[in-house]
C-alpha cells in the first residue's frame, strides 16, 4: 500500500466564515487574512494505491467553471490535480475509484469536466463513490448549502452510470486497510476514510477538521448545519484519536498535511506537524 498528498491548489475563503463565532483578533493568528478578510486555503486530496486500485480521495474544484465563479474564490497557485498525479507518475485515467467525502464544490468539482461543451467524467475509468443519504441532501439542497451542491458537479455523475453508493453505516469497510467514518454537524453524512498503514491509523479530515488551527473545540465553521453536531463530533473523535494516536491528514491546511495529538492545558492540540511522506 502507498499514499500519496495530491494538491488540486489553493483557493480563498472569509476568515469569519471558516471560524464562525471565533473573533478576528483570535484566529488571524493562524491564517492572516488579505486586505478582503479572505484567508488562502489548500484543496488536498489523497491518492491510495492499495491491491490494484488506485483510490482517489476528494478532487478540489476543478477548472470548468466561469470567470466570474473564479472570480469569487481566487483559485491561486501552481498546483493542480494533473500535475500533482503526474509527480507520481499517474494520469487521471489510471484512477479506478473517485471517493467524495461529500459534494461541496470545492471537494466534488474536479470530478466533471467540459468537454467541447459536453460535462463527462474527469476520470473516465473510475467508480465514483458517495453514499445515498448524502446524496439525496445534496441533489435536494436546502437553501443554506445550495451554493454549494453545484448540480453541474453532481448530476453527470449519475447519468455517466459511474456512481455506486457505500452503505451509510459508521465503520464500513471501503476496502481491507479502508474504513469509513461518518460525522453529520457539516453536512449530512460526510464520509471519512480511516487508513490503516504502515501499522499506524491515517484518518483524512475533510471539513471536520479542515485545517491544524481548527483543534481547539469551539473553532467551527459557519458553513457547518450543524454546528453543536459539530462540537460533540469533535470531542469523541480527538479524544479516541489521542488515545489511539491516530494521524490527522488536513484537506484545507495551506501548509501543514499530518499531525499527532498531545494533551495540553488547553485541550487536545497538534503535538508533531509533518508530511505525509515523513511517516
């Protein structure tokens, strides 16, 4: 089994929207803001190559939405998703599996493409996996998310005959070092992918966590639905993954991909930052 850290690039959100009721004066500490209050943010998927698949977590944004569209998140940087597998000598068409956390934009809409003005799948060999209670939220967005649950990241999906669903069940087996977690404060049943490698326990956060200074309980993002769902989430997972000492894997940390956790004075936070190929 390999994992590789794929960045699909960085894009810009508001400061007061990924830390909710946090003030200002707190959390431009951890990410200072531009001149708009928007914060840089990375878009990290993970590869996994494990018993002839080769599984991708997450896709970023993509590029086939409008200038004005791009306008509104600042997608800067040098990496893409094609660049990022071509490191490792993959292509998009050597994915067998796209695995979406969840479809907001910014996770499922590398997953479509245009091509001569037709949406088809960006992976034309892969299984696209969700589950079906979230993808029934998603396609039926309610009018807080809807900006979110772009329908053209998600309806080709379908039409391709590509998707399949994992039952909706926490602790599922994706595959044999692969298991599914499921939270529900961000969206409805967000899937997390809890690894088993190199005899250590990998889990990749998604939006429970999207970055290192989103530890500390009370940071939660405004984009959450549920965001005491959220609070209560938080606890059990840091407070088992402290005793199991599992490794976190950031999706939205612009520069830190993996931590562990250490108890301090203050609650459960980072005690060592590295790369995913460090472990």
């Amino acid at each position: 089994m390999k994992l590789y850290s794929i960045n699909a690039g960085h894009f810009k959100l508001d400061g007061g929207a990924m830390f909710g009721v946090v003030p200002k004066s707190m959390w431009e500490k951890l990410n200072p803001p531009d001149e708009n209050n928007m914060c840089n943010w990375a878009m990290r998927c993970l590869l996994i190559e494990d018993e002839g698949r080769l599984i991708l977590v997450d896709n970023g944004m993509g590029n086939k939405q409008d200038e004005k569209f791009f306008g509104y998140y600042y997608l800067n940087g040098d990496d893409t998703l094609e660049k990022s597998l071509a490191k490792y000598g993959f292509s998009k068409d050597d994915i067998t599996d796209v695995f979406l956390t969840h479809l907001h934009f910014d996770h499922c809409g590398g997953s479509i493409e245009r091509v001569n003005d037709q949406l088809a799948p960006a992976f034309k060999n892969a299984t696209y996996w969700s589950n079906e209670k979230h993808w029934q939220w998603a396609v039926h967005p309610n009018d807080r998310e809807k900006a979110s649950f772009l329908k053209e990241n998600i309806l080709p999906i379908q039409r391709s005959g590509k998707l399949k669903f994992v039952e909706t069940k926490e602790g599922i087996d994706f595959t044999k070092n692969v298991k599914i977690r499921l939270v529900n404060g961000h969206t409805e049943s967000m899937m997390l992918p809890q690894i088993k490698y190199k005899d250590k326990t990998i889990v990749y956060m998604a939006d429970l966590l999207p970055s290192v200074a989103h530890l500390p309980i009370p940071y939660v993002m405004a984009y959450d639905t549920r965001p005491l769902e959220t609070l209560v989430e938080k606890k059990s997972f840091l407070a088992e993954a402290l005793e199991k000492d599992f490794i976190l894997f950031f999706e939205h940390d612009r520069e830190i991909e993996c931590c562990n956790l250490q108890q301090t004075i203050k609650g459960i936070r980072s005690k060592e930052t590295f790369k995913l190929e460090n472990i």
